[in-house]
C-alpha cells in the first residue's frame, strides 16, 4: 500500500514536472517570439521610411530630368551635336547681323565636341556691345565658352573692333529621351 501511494506520488510529481517543464519552454518561446516579431516590426517600419525616402528621391530625379528637358534645344533628341552647334552659330549671326563671324573644324575633346568660334563686330554703342556679348553668354545648350574678347581701334580710324574668341561646346554624351 504505501508502495502505491509512493507510485501515485511520484506520478504526480513527474506530469507535474512535465506541465511546469512544458510552461517554462511555452513562457520563453512566447518571450523569444516577442523580442523577433519587435524586431521584425522594427524592420518593416525602417524598410517603410527608406520606400518613402526612396519614392521622394524618384519624384525628385524626374523633376530634375524634366527641368534638363525643358533646357535642351528643339529637336534635341531628333538632331546630331554638330547639327545643334552650327544651328546655335546661326542663330547668332542671324541676331548679330552686323557681326562677322568665322568657325573652324569641329574638334572633340573629352568628353564635349567643340566648333572654335570667332565673332568680330563693329562697336557703335558700349550698351549694343554688352547686349551682343549677353546674347552670346546666354546659349545653355550648346553653350559658348569664351576665350577672349577683344576691343580695339582700328588703325587710323575711329571704328572701334569687339572680336570674341571662344567655342560654342556641347557633351558628347547624348542624354536619354523622357519616359513618357
């Protein structure tokens, strides 16, 4: 009799023993699985931030590629670099009608492709003069880079000369059309 008393006893202890082991391993599971779902949780809101971040930086970039865009001549995407340069070289003799003005051979270097540009015109009037030269700074694509400019009285006379020395320059790099 107390044999089975002691066997009921011992039992009891043993599935007690069994529940409580089973608790402890359920109670640090639970912890475990507490701390990796915080750090997953955490995870998924810096993954969050950096898509917006992202998506801000997109918006942006097509912002900027637009306002490129917008820069870029006519036809830029339908026309050659040399096309453009000798257009923009028409232009400014179309405005500075009273200009003459020499090119000679295109030249690459580097990374841009460069017309060697000379403008000479008689000087009249100091505003006409800056407003000429303005004109000739305000190309942006292609754009002309100035070497020298140059004024001076001719020679027995009371002409006076503006000749400008530069080179109207455009990369050689074609940018990409827009999407859209």
């Amino acid at each position: 009799m107390f044999f089975i008393e002691l066997k009921k006893v011992v039992r009891n202890h043993l599935i007690a023993g069994m529940i409580f082991a089973v608790i402890i391993f359920v109670i640090r599971f639970s912890f475990r699985y507490g701390d990796s779902l915080h750090v997953t949780v955490k995870q998924f809101d810096s993954q969050k931030n950096n898509y917006q971040k992202m998506s801000k930086s997109v918006v942006d970039i097509e912002n900027v590629m637009a306002q490129i865009d917008e820069m870029l001549p006519a036809g830029y995407h339908s026309k050659g670099h040399r096309e453009h340069i000798l257009l923009a070289i028409s232009d400014i003799k179309s405005v500075l009608r009273f200009a003459e003005v020499k090119i000679v051979d295109f030249k690459d270097e580097g990374s841009e492709i460069v017309l060697p540009v000379e403008i000479s015109f008689p000087v009249e009037d100091y505003t006409i003069m800056t407003e000429s030269i303005a004109y000739i700074q305000s190309f942006k694509f292609p754009y002309f880079s100035f070497d020298n400019i140059n004024i001076k009285r001719v020679k027995d006379s009371y002409e006076i000369i503006c000749k400008i020395k530069g080179s109207m320059r455009m990369p050689v790099q074609r940018l990409r059309k827009p999407s859209g």
